[in-house]
C-alpha cells in the first residue's frame, strides 16, 4: 500500500504550510492541522496513510498525540519532526511506535526519501502479510511449500513479473495453484492496495458472463432493472483474474480482445465508452495451443494473454514437496480440529509420496483433512490412507533390487537422478552414508550432488520452505 494521504500536525503556521505544500507539489493528498488535539478529531474520522508529528506543541505535545494516534491505528505511519534539542525525545518516541523522525529545517528531498522509504515499508508488510496468508495462518488461504526447482524459480519470477503491466497467462492443471500465482503477482505489484477481482469464466452463460465482465444499462435486456458496474470497472486501476479462460465463447473472446488492445468498452446496451487501467491475469488448465488448432480459441487474444506464460508443473512432477505439504497440512488440521493426530507413520508418508495425486495440491489438502478429521490415534496410519485413495495412481518406487520408474512423458537424467537420490534418503530415514552404499558412490559424491540438487536429508527437510504456491 503506497502513501497518499498524509497529516502534518505542526503549532508552527509557516512551517506546517511549507511542509503541506512541498508534499502537495509531489502529488499528495495533504490535511494540515494547528495541534494535537485537531489531529486525533480527523484521525477518527477519516484515515491517514502518514502523519508528521510536530514533538513540541502546547496543549497535547507529540508524544501524547503518538500514543492516540496509535491507539486509533496501528497501521498509519508516523514521523515525528524535531530541533535538535528533542532528538532523545523523537528516539524514545520511534520505540512507542513511531516509524522515523527528522530533523527541522528539512528539505523536500529529504521528505520525498523518507516517504519512499515509508513506501517501501508498507510494500513489505503488505508481502508478509499475503505470505502469512498464503502459509496458513488465514483460514481462506492454504499453505503450500517446496523444494522444486521449477517451483523455486517461478517464486523468484514473481516479484519481477509484478513490476510490469504485462499480461501473464497461467496454465496448470486443476489444482496446481494458478489462483494463488495471480494472487501473489497482484499483492507484489505496485497495484497491490488496489482492487484484486476474479471473474470464473466457466461458471456463466455467454450472455451473462457479458453483463459480469461489462456491465450493462438499465433495460439493455429482460430482467436488466438497473444499471450494473461490471468486473472490468471494478478492477480499474487493479487487477483482473480471468479465470479458466479458455471456456469463454468466441463473441466474448472478440470484446475481450478489444479491451486489451484499446483499454476501452462500452457497457451492454450502453453507448459510452468507458477507459480503464487494469491488469490481466489470465488461467486455464487447457492447452490453448490446442484450442487455437481447433477453432474454439482465437489466436491473436492467445498472444495478447501469453506476453508473460506461467507453468505450473502438477505435484507428481514435484515428489519432494509431498513431505513437506504433508506435514504442514497435518499441523494445520490437527490444530483447527483440536484432533490427537500428531504424526504420520513411515509407510503411510511413503505411499503417499508414490500416489500420482491426479487432483494435485488440492486433493492432497482434502485428503489429509479427512484423515486429521477422522484419526482417532496419535500416528496416521497406511490403512487412513488406502481405502481414500486409487491404488492404481500409485507409482511404485523403491530401492535395491527395483528401479525408479520412469514417467510416461519421458525425464531428463538429471531429474532421475535426482529423485533416486531423494529418494534414497527416504528409505535411509536422512543417512547420508547407508545412502551413498545404496547408490553405489562416495558420501563426498553424495554430499556434493546434495548441494547440486538443493537436496535436504529427510531429517532436516523441514527447515527449507522457500515457496507458499498451491
């Protein structure tokens, strides 16, 4: 959330007015007030993104304005402005929840850094708090972590992909966490404290997944009683997750493409044009490069969506994730269902960890809810598990006189390898040594293809969560 609206709150005219009108000159909104006392009647009333606080005012001085300001919001920011002789006072100050202070008289350079500094600030809570989110602490939000290496750089790409206004298309199958994806592209994206709206593609009719993306005039059809905002306007300025777009008929895919070409549209029944700023985010767990062969799917809107592609690799494609997922999930549940179930035996983690899991995340997430949910022991067992899940979608993968087996779509030698050695040490419980006899090799060798892959023993494989991606 960037800074907009700000509060200087000075007893001294000239320079409070010389300080409103240098951050109006940067494009800010600016209230300026005589005293404390004014300061907390507004803050009441209305909310301030950052206050400058005068230390020294007769009446209620800056240290007693702080701690009001405080208890009304914790989330506003404020700078305490100070002489020299108060610095101690403006320190102890920044302890009792004051984000910085400056020293008069200032310059509107020296604003202008601090501000981008306060920015800068609420960017990085606004990241942690959807990380927190996205980790299991909000029940809407469900916690994914991993050790891929797909998965790890599509993490890194985010941030960077966020910066632009470019249109990303996620595919994945169902399950994969395209919503989450978009989701993190919006919060890193300097259109975070604006709207974030879905639209689900899949779930309306054409005509009136035209009036949910448009809007529409009063009486532009039958049942139209009243005009209505569409999801485009809802999301101007924001972002706008088109979701599972591959099912919208060709009459939509027409108007959509003329909207992220021209930025415009008229609402149905409407002759206004309207003007909007919004940033698409688009998902499917189709191939459109199919659909476009086909004739169910227009080319040119493919290339105006996939300027960024996103892809998602399905969770049998990131076996050594499966622990990981699988004990977050059961400490998630176990706490929310205040169950007894604190464990999964051997057995059970390695069966699943061979389930080919053709729900992805998702089924996973569910299956271990009902296991949590109906456990009635401390260890979930094998047996939780068996009578839940197809044993057909099992890939049998073990150790010694057997072989890893090798996906139906064919796998590089080093995405073998990696995952003999993965699971190697599943089998050793993280013994790097009875590991490397196993395979054949050196421990030194083992260690140093540990460090290739980015690989963990499975006793520590819990401390390397980078990635919150369902």
């Amino acid at each position: 959330m960037s800074v907009e609206k700000i509060m200087v709150v000075d007893d001294d005219a000239l320079g409070r007015e010389y300080l409103c009108e240098t951050l109006k000159r940067g494009g800010y909104e600016v209230i300026g007030v005589g005293n404390g006392q004014q300061a907390i009647s507004r803050i009441s009333k209305e909310d301030f993104d950052l206050i400058f606080l005068d230390m020294k005012m007769p009446g209620m001085d800056g240290m007693e304005a702080l701690e009001k300001v405080k208890g009304i919001s914790q989330e506003t920011v404020v700078i305490l402005m100070t002489a020299y002789g108060t610095i101690e006072s403006a320190v102890e100050a920044m302890r009792k929840g004051a984000y910085d202070y400056i020293i008069k008289p200032f310059s509107p350079d020296q604003i202008e850094l601090l501000i981008s500094r306060v920015n800068e600030r609420q960017k990085l809570i606004a990241e942690n708090k959807y990380w927190r989110s996205a980790s299991g602490t909000d029940e809407k939000s469900e916690p994914v972590y991993g050790k891929n290496s797909k998965m790890a750089q599509i993490y890194e790409q985010l941030k960077k992909i966020a910066q632009s206004k470019a249109s990303v298309l996620i595919q994945g199958e169902s399950g994969t966490g395209k919503e989450l994806v978009a989701r993190a592209i919006h919060y890193f994206s300097p259109r975070c404290d604006k709207p974030f709206i879905r639209v689900n593609c899949a779930a309306l009719a054409e005509s009136l997944l035209e009036s949910e993306l448009f809007g529409h005039e009063r009486g532009a059809y039958t049942g139209a009683v009243a005009k209505r905002v569409g999801r485009f306007e809802l999301a101007n300025e924001g972002t706008l997750l088109l979701d599972e777009i591959s099912e919208i008929s060709p009459n939509i895919q027409a108007k959509l493409l003329r909207v992220l070409e021209e930025e415009e549209f008229e609402r149905v029944g409407g002759e206004k044009t309207i003007k909007i700023d919004v940033r698409i985010v688009a998902t499917t767990n189709r191939d459109l490069t199919k659909e476009i062969q086909k004739g169910t799917f227009r080319e040119d809107l493919f290339y105006r969506l996939n300027v960024v592609p996103i892809h998602l690799p399905p969770l049998r494609e990131r076996r050594e994730d499966i622990p990981l997922l699988i004990k977050s999930y059961l400490k998630k549940y176990s706490s929310e269902n205040n169950s007894c179930v604190k464990s999964i035996a051997k057995d059970a983690m390695d069966y699943l960890c061979q389930y080919n899991w053709p729900g992805n995340v998702r089924e996973l997430k569910n299956i271990i809810q009902r296991a949590v949910v109906m456990g009635s022991s401390e260890d979930l067992e094998l047996s939780s598990f068996t009578s839940l899940l197809d044993t057909r979608k099992v890939e049998h993968r073990t150790i010694g006189n057997d072989s890893v087996s090798i996906k139906n779509n064919g796998q590089s030698i080093e995405d073998a390898e990696k995952e003999l050695i993965f699971t190697t040490l599943e089998k050793t419980g993280g013994n790097k040594t009875k590991a490397a006899e196993l395979l054949k090799i050196t421990t030194r060798t083992l260690r140093n293809k540990l460090n290739k892959y980015n690989i963990e023993d499975k006793n520590s494989v819990e401390g390397d969560v980078f990635s919150h991606i369902e």
